[in-house]
C-alpha cells in the first residue's frame, strides 16, 4: 500500500512534528470528533468560483451563469448550516448570505476586466508518485518498499491566449494584502505545479496565478447582476510593486494583453478543438515580466512565471522532505507556539503527552480514524478532466 502525503500533510509537518504524527493519513490519521463547525465564507465563497470558472458553461452568456453562481454559494451556506444545527442562529447565517452575494456580485463586475485566460479544470485532483532527487527516473519508495506518493488538488487549471497553462489559486484574504513576496515564495503552489506536470505528463505549467479577495471591507450589495463589462482596467485600478508591470501611457504597455470575454469563444473555451489541448505547444510572448499584478481595492490578481528550473528544485524539496516524513525514526517532538498551538486541534492530547500523561484517553473520547478520501468520478473536478478538452489521464493506481 502506498505511503501517501498530502500538502496539508506536509504543512503541518513543516509546522509542528506532534501536530503532523496525530493527523497524517500515513500517521495516527486522527481528527476530531465531529462538532458544529462555524460559518466558512471562504468555502463557500470557493465553492461558487468552481461555478463561475467551470469550462462547459464559460461561454454560456453572463445572464445564464451567474444566478447559477449565486445558487452555489447558497447552497453551501446551506450544507454548512445543515451540518451545524441549530448553533449559530439565524442571524448569523443572514449576514453570511448578505455578505456572500454582495462580495460575488461586485466580483462578476470585476473579474472579466482582467481574465486573461480560459478555464479548462475546476477543482483537479493530482496522485503521483515522488520521484528520487539524485535518480529522478525512479520513484521514492520506503524502507519497506513501498511507494511514495503525493496526493492533492488544485482550484482551477487554465490557459492564457498563447496556449500556456497556468495554476490559479483562489485566496481569500481579511486584512492588508499580503506581501508580494510570500505569493513568490509560496511553495506549496510551485509544489502543486511540479506535480500537475507529473500527473499529466507532457504539459508544462507557465506559473500560478493567484486570485486574492479581501473579505473585510464593508460595502453596499449591488441590486442586481451587473451587466457584461467591457474589458479594459476599471477606473482606479492599477499594477503596482515593485518589479511588476505597470499601465504606463504613452510607453509599451499602451495596449495590455488582451482579457477574455466570458461569453464568447477564447483561447481555452469550449471552442477550442480536442487536437489543440492536446498537441498545442505554448508561444512565448515576445516581452513579458516575471510577476504581474493588477490591484484594486477588494480584489488582486497576481500572474507569477515559474521557471523549469524552479519547478524541479520545488519536486527536490518535496522528495527530501517525504524522505525524512517516511523514513525510520522520524522525529515527532512538538514545537510549542503561541501562534500554533492555541488553535491545534490536538493540544489536549498534545499536553497531556508533554505533562509526562498518557494520551490515549484523550484520543479514545475525543478523536476518531479520519474515513478513506475517494475520488469521484462525476463530482465537479473528480474525473480530474472536463470533457471536450484532452484526453482523460490515466486511472490511478496504486504502484509506481
């Protein structure tokens, strides 16, 4: 049976040994008892973007889809309500709608000023194996033989007008925009990139594509749907950062690259025949910057370009780490934090452990074997490809 690693996995190995031992899959694979969770506006906010990005309707007219959107969002906050009960009340469940619906609908005036690209996967799943750093022909296997493999999702594959495939990585954000740098840095994303090229062998990734919403601006809920915008930046919107593309008049940079209508046919489109999905080699813009962003403010998008390189050294990092995850002897100590550890969902069990206890009590009354992830064919993104764009990936399995 493989030893399987999940980026949450590797986060939280990354983030505290204890914390990793209790809840990886390939580990104790405990979690919590079931209990009431809170209202996620950021899941249910997710789940109606995987509405609004799926590919067999983007070039369906806006006055279709996205009432459609706002049905998907209702009915997560829906599901989440169901799976809470009667905690919190009413109340609270109102304003989430109210604030849900406000923040899509001053999103869909938004995002066709600055789409620059067409859908192709919401919600992919990837499972391949980790390949060795030092023979990267074979795969990484443990002591006892068995192999590694790396299990994940992704929240949107697209391609941009040169036939370049792209990551996008929904963000929602509650404060100050993030530091540009921590979206350069941010590994998890370059990780996911490293292994989509695996699980789909031949295709390269340009880069990621990070979607940012801040959710804690309080603003008016629009009336109605906003009609079709016409594509162009919006009147105080602007790139900034530093090294980051810029609208400058009068300069090069006169005549952006152009956005995709959604309603019409694009470079990623239902249009597009199969043979181009499959066989179409990207063009490489004649002048480009590493990092592009476009600002407003409630929402951000920022276009990063990963290199070759930097997506094979983000497979070796990733291999040397599931190395020492997988390997004999593996270290669980904690790694106590005020900024960890207050919100870890075993720090019962966890102090106990470090107070000299044992921890098994804990665990029988409070924690249970987390249940086997499926993949589903037929869930949105579960047959990891839409129909009409490429041949389907090969069935999982479970060897190398």
């Amino acid at each position: 049976m493989p030893y399987q690693i999940t980026p949450a996995d590797r986060t939280s190995f990354q983030r505290c040994r204890r914390q990793w031992d209790f809840g990886a899959r390939a580990r104790r694979n405990l979690e919590p008892l079931e209990q009431p969770a809170p209202p996620d506006l950021d899941l249910a906010i997710r789940e109606a973007l995987d509405i609004y990005y799926f590919p067999g309707m983007w070039d369906w007219q806006r006055h279709i889809t996205l009432p459609l959107v706002l049905q998907a969002f209702q009915r997560a906050v829906t599901r989440q309500r169901e799976r809470c009960g009667d905690e919190p009340d009413d109340e609270i469940w109102q304003q989430l709608l109210a604030a849900g619906n406000g923040l899509l609908g001053r999103y869909f005036a938004w995002a066709p000023t600055v789409d620059r690209f067409s859908p192709v996967l919401v919600e992919g799943e990837y499972d391949v194996t980790i390949l060795e750093p030092a023979r990267p022909t074979l795969g990484l296997v443990t002591a006892g033989g068995e192999p590694i493999r790396f299990r994940g999702r992704i929240d949107l594959l697209a391609v941009d007008s040169n036939d370049a495939y792209w990551i996008v990585r929904h963000r929602l954000v509650e404060g100050d925009w993030p530091a540009t740098q921590t979206l350069i840095d941010d590994e998890a994303t370059v990780a996911a990139c490293w292994a989509w090229e695996q699980f789909y062998l031949g295709m390269a990734i340009a880069g990621t594509i990070y979607n940012e919403v801040r959710t804690d601006l309080s603003t008016e809920v629009p009336a109605s749907i906003p009609a079709q915008s016409h594509p162009g930046p919006r009147p105080g919107s602007e790139r900034r950062g530093p090294a980051l593309r810029r609208w400058l008049p009068k300069s090069r940079h006169d005549h952006p690259q152009p956005v995709v209508r959604q309603h019409e046919p694009s470079g990623g489109g239902r249009s597009i025949p199969q043979h181009r999905r499959m066989y179409a080699v990207a063009r490489e813009p004649n002048r480009f910057e590493r990092i592009e962003q476009h600002v407003e403010q409630e929402f951000r998008r920022t276009w990063v370009r990963r290199s070759p390189a930097e997506v094979t050294e983000a497979g070796g990092r990733l291999a040397a780490e599931a190395a020492e995850m997988a390997g004999p002897g593996v270290s669980t100590d904690p790694s106590p934090s005020p900024a960890i550890c207050p919100a870890c969902a075993y720090l019962a069990p966890c102090q106990a452990m470090s107070a000299g206890r044992s921890e098994e009590p804990l665990l029988r009354s409070g924690y249970r074997e987390r249940p086997e992830e499926k993949l589903v064919e037929g869930r949105l993104g579960g047959g990891a490809w839409s129909t009409g764009r490429g041949a389907a990936p090969p069935k999982f399995r479970d060897g190398p």
